[in-house]
C-alpha cells in the first residue's frame, strides 16, 4: 500500500495530539479539519538537502484533472483549465508531521501558518499544507482554518497579490474530500 493510500484510508486522530496546547500556543482554535488531517499519519523524512523545512512529507505523481480537482473557482475562474496543457500528471507534495514531541508540534503548526512561505505577508489564519507542480510551475496548497477548506493559489513569481483576490479556488471542503483528490500513479 502506497504511503498516500494509508493516508487516505486512516482515520483522523491515528496519532493522539496535545491540540490544547498547540491552540493556546498560536492564540487560536484549530479547525477539526486541520486536526484530522495531521492526525492521521506521519510524512516521511524530508531529505531535500539544505532544506529549512521541519516537516515529514509525502510525495509523488498523481492523474491530473482540474475539473476534478478544483471543486470551485473563488477568483481566476476556470485558470487552472489549461495551465497543464496536454499533460494529464502532476507531481505533488504534502507536508505532515514527522514526529509528535511538543516543541516538534509546536514549531511546526507555527511555522504552517506564519513561516517562510508567507513571504512577510499576512494570509490570515492560513496554513500551508502542500503543493502540486504542473506545466505553469508550483500551485500551492492553503488550508483556511476560518472556513475548514483546502484551498489553492499561485503565487508566481513571488507576486502575492491582495489576498483578498486570492485564493484562486477550493479543492475541497474536508480533509477525507481534499486527500481523495490524490490518485497517486506509477510511470515509468
């Protein structure tokens, strides 16, 4: 069974969290959406080299179809239609968590919201969560924890734009909804 597969197929809250804690660490609740899809499993050792980033991942090619995959357009309506030309994969990356120590957790839900991918923008109470590579390049993959939806923008070339116009569409509104987007497949 494929790391993703047992991602889908495992119930959230598989690894018991401290949330209390975490939430009174951040200064907000955390959305049950967001709980479920951290306590389900953990990612894989991240082994990009001179990589910052703390978190566990999974990783690989999934059958690509933004019809299927964007449940709604927000703003840019139907943007993502072409932005993959003919190809019908994509490659993806999701960001979980590698270990469930407390300071772990907490620098990690920190650095989900607030860190380095923000650009020193305010997003809101928006996490980052992953991200698909398509022919246009990286899309990125929010998590809106006022709503409990999974949302996704392009950032482009660092432009972060008035968020207020992004994001660009929702993927999904729950967490089992958003990880069954994911037909992970094998090309040789």
């Amino acid at each position: 069974m494929s790391k993703m597969n047992k991602f889908q197929k495992t119930a959230g809250g598989t690894i018991e969290l401290d949330w209390n804690l975490v939430e009174e660490e951040i200064g907000f609740k955390l959305h049950d959406n967001l709980k479920d899809f951290y306590s389900r499993i953990l990612g894989s050792k991240n082994r990009i080299l001179g990589s910052k980033n703390k978190s566990g991942i999974i990783s690989g090619i999934i059958k690509f179809n933004p019809i299927e995959f964007v449940k709604r357009y927000a703003n840019k309506e139907n943007w993502l239609d072409d932005a993959n030309s003919n190809n019908s994969y994509a490659e993806f990356t999701l960001c979980l968590l590698e270990q469930t120590n407390e300071k772990y957790i907490l620098d990690f839900i920190y650095e989900a919201f607030r860190g380095e991918w923000t650009g020193g923008n305010d997003f809101g109470d928006r996490a980052y969560v992953g991200e698909i590579f398509i022919n246009i390049g990286q899309v990125s993959i929010l998590f809106n924890n006022d709503t409990g939806e999974f949302e996704w923008v392009d950032f482009g070339y660092g432009n972060f734009d008035t968020f207020s116009d992004n994001p660009y569409g929702i993927v999904a509104d729950n967490t089992q909804e958003f990880l069954n987007k994911f037909k992970v497949v094998d090309i040789d």
